[in-house]
C-alpha cells in the first residue's frame, strides 16, 4: 500500500460535529465544534478545543460550565451557520432559530433543538497554543426518546448524526459490526448495533 508523507497538521477524522452551548438560558450563546471527544469512562469525562477569542471561550472560562449538542441532518444549517458568525456581533440563538432550554445540572442552556444533550462542568483547562482544551465531567445527558432501544441505549441506526472532515460534512455510513466482532466472527447484525433488523422495522 502506498502512502505519502505530509507535515504535521491537525488531521484526525471523521469528528463528531456539534454545537456547544454556554452561558446562560436568559443570556446563551452557540459555536460549532469539531475537535471534541471522551478522555476517560469512570468518571465520564469528555473536552471541547476552542481558540481563546471566541465568545464561548470567555463565557466558559467565567461558569466553569457548558453543554455538547449532538446535532442530527434536520439542523445542518443551524449547525453550519453557527460556526460562520460570531456572538460578539450578533444572538446566534435567534439568528440560527435554536431554542436554548434549562439544564438540571448546569446554567448553560440546552438546545431543544437537538436530539443529544451533554451536561459538562469544567475540570480544567489546557492552553495548548492556538487553541485551550477545556476537559469537563459529564455530569447529565438528555436524550430523544425515540434514538434509545428497548434497554435505554441509543441506537444509532434510529439516529442521522453528522461528522466532520477536512472542511466537509458527513452522515454517518452503515454499520459494520459489533464490537468484539473479531472474537466471535459474527458480524451478521449489520442493520442495527443495538437490535436485530425485525425489531428496528417495528418501532
């Protein structure tokens, strides 16, 4: 197989593409991320990358709090324009059509809008140069009812989540197998991670 050696840059993908919200329900402010990610299990941990001169950098850095909105193919645009804009300049909220709705565990807003919703409270923050890694506890998820199987786990076969790369916008592909699919050689349950292809056609 032939490869081709480039210099370092930031390329890792496909990412999740999310919006992150801050501030607060009367005051809340939006920016699309991609370079975000879980650290560590027990306890959940996850982080947000943003440049220092962003409006969300300044509002997270005083709550100590912000929210992950996984954002699904309906909400493309909100999602697009949300990193286009700056909240400096205008309420992003209004401008893109995004409900932010109260949290339980945060005063950062969530997004009604969208059909995941991460609590995060910051543990802390990195500066790593041209951007500052906030590393948060996950602390409360919200989650549509209609993505969670018969066991309560999303399913992600029910959902149309979007990824990231190189400056493009992605639905997500087929699935491919379980995980563990190495060990049993059974990889047969391709439609659905969670449940078998007779349970995901009757819901």
């Amino acid at each position: 197989m032939g490869k081709v050696l480039k210099s370092p840059e930031a390329l890792l993908g496909p990412l999740p593409a999310i919006l992150v919200s801050c501030g607060t329900v009367d005051k809340p402010n939006v920016m699309t991320a991609s370079w975000t990610g879980i650290m560590n299990s027990q306890p959940p941990m996850t982080y947000v990358s943003i440049r220092p001169g962003r409006r969300s950098h300044q509002l997270i850095k005083e709550t100590g709090e912000f929210v992950l909105n996984i954002v699904d193919e309906a909400h493309l645009n909100a999602l697009d324009l949300c990193g286009q804009i700056s909240g400096n300049d205008v309420e992003k909220f209004k401008i893109a059509k995004l409900t932010p709705k109260a949290c339980e565990h945060v005063v950062a807003p969530q997004i009604a809008e969208c059909p995941i919703s991460i609590e995060c409270k910051v543990h802390s923050i990195n500066c790593l140069g041209s951007h500052d890694k906030f590393l948060a506890e996950i602390v409360g998820i919200y989650i549509k009812k209609s993505y969670l199987d018969k066991k309560g786990q999303i399913d992600p076969s029910k959902a149309d989540f979007i990824t990231y790369m190189n400056g493009h916008y992605f639905a997500m592909g087929d699935c491919l197998g379980r995980f563990g699919l190495s060990l049993t050689n059974n990889n047969d349950n391709k439609s659905s991670p969670n449940t078998s292809k007779k349970e995901t056609d009757s819901h």
